[in-house]
C-alpha cells in the first residue's frame, strides 16, 4: 500500500503544503534552492521510490514555513 510507503507519504504532503501556499512546484524549488527536476521526481508517484536525504526534506520544509514533522502526518 502507498501509504505505508514514507517517501509517497513526505512527497504527498510536500506537495499538499505546496499547494495550500500557492506555490508552482518551480517557485518552491527555488526557495528550497533545490532544481524543479528534483521537485518534480520527489512528488510524483514514480520518484517515491527513489530516497531522498533529510537535508533536503529539512530545506523544503524551511522553505515552506512549516515545522518538518509536518511532513510526516498520515494522509487524509
């Protein structure tokens, strides 16, 4: 089940805050001084599968303004 899966779950809420923000994936690249090819891989369901470092979750969260475990919430 994805939801088991960590990576779709972070990517998932990654993208939720994304979007509660407003923010096009290229605008929290750049706040996250990451690259949109990145971003994009992280937040689809074909780039869950693939790890991703806690530094990089920890940028998008700082750019995002929210507290990191955010990222870790059970999806709805």
């Amino acid at each position: 089940m994805e939801n088991d899966n960590i990576y779709y779950l972070i990517s998932q809420n990654i993208k939720k805050q994304r979007k509660l923000k407003g923010w096009t994936q290229v605008k929290l690249a750049m706040e996250s001084n990451i690259s949109v090819d990145y971003l994009k891989k992280i937040e689809t369901k074909s780039g869950c599968d693939k790890q991703f470092s806690l530094d990089t979750i920890q940028k998008i969260s700082k750019a995002l303004n929210i507290d990191i475990k955010e990222l870790f919430n059970k999806l709805d």
